[in-house]
C-alpha cells in the first residue's frame, strides 16, 4: 500500500523536484471525507490521453509518463477533505524519519467534467515569495529534493487559497459517470 502511496506522488510532482509540505493533512481543522464523492468519481482523461479511474474509495491511474498506480485507497496515510468548494487530496511522505503531506487542491469544474489537480510549486519564486509573505512558518529541510515545512494558521489558509499559491499541474476531462 505504500509503494502505491509513494508511486502516486511521482505523478503530482510533475511541476518541480522541490516540494512544500506540511505536518498535518490540509486544512487542519477539516474532517477527513470517508468516501470520495460522486462529482469526482468516474473515468477521466488527461491531456496525454491517459486514464484516471475514481471510485467511492480508491483511484487508479494509467500513464505512460510513470509507473501505473492501481487502487490508492483513502486511508491513514491518503487522505481527501473537503473546505470551500475545494477538495484536498493529502499524502503522506516520509522525510528525514519523519512523516509529512504533500498537499493537492481537486478543483471541478463544468458540473463535474473537468478536474484540475494544483499543488505548491516552490520552484515559482514569485509564489514562494508570496507564501513568505503570508507566514514566516516556512522551515527548510536540508535534503535531496528540497522540502519547505509549512504549517499554516487558519487565517493564512485563507489567504494561500484567495492568492493562488497553488499552481495547476494536471487537468482531466471526464469521459464516462459510474452509474
């Protein structure tokens, strides 16, 4: 299960090496979903043409550019909330021996055919900058990629959403609705 957990994140990390993470699944204060809800299941395409199946509990994903990850369950270390009209799909990493999240925002659009995947791009120096500016709670972890620590109040939560501090990685076309 966690090689599925690791492999998944070679997908997202598709806009830097360098990725910012934070202590605790995103945003804090939000309960987990126990289920992934119906506007995000179904089949989609991205624009390679590949595959992304969403389930009521699991995804699999089938690409050419990465090692095809099949049923990623929500669980302990996978984690979707919901805040805002947004959902956030959590994952678990281990840095240093330690246990972190790299953070995803979901983003629907037209009634739930479209889905746009967006992450914290530290490589965007003007988004870095702009993070910066919200909170000074960024720690740097000397490693192989670089990490930035971030662990965000509430109210600069708010600000990293109404700012665009994520940057739209992948997007996806819905094809088909389980029925």
């Amino acid at each position: 299960m966690k090689r599925l957990i690791y492999s998944l994140a070679l997908v997202f990390l598709l806009a830097s090496c360098d990725q910012v993470i934070f202590p605790e699944p995103q945003p804090e204060k939000v309960k987990p979903l126990k289920e992934i809800p119906g506007e995000l299941q179904g089949v989609f395409l991205d624009h390679n043409g590949d595959s992304l199946f969403v389930y009521e509990h699991s995804f699999s994903y089938y690409t050419d550019e990465f090692t095809a990850m099949k049923n990623v369950y929500l669980s302990d270390s996978a984690v979707l909330k919901k805040y805002q009209k947004k959902y956030f799909f959590n994952m678990m990493i281990r840095v240093d021996k330690e246990s972190y999240w790299l953070t995803y925002i979901l983003e629907t659009h037209d009634q739930g055919n479209e889905m746009d995947v967006y992450t914290m791009d530290p490589g965007d120096i003007v988004k870095l900058a702009k993070l910066q500016e919200i909170t000074s709670k960024i720690k740097d972890i000397e490693e192989e990629p670089a990490y930035y620590l971030f662990d965000p109040k509430k109210r600069d939560y708010k600000k990293i959403i109404a700012d665009t501090i994520f940057t739209k990685v992948i997007g996806f076309r819905k094809i088909s609705a389980w029925e």
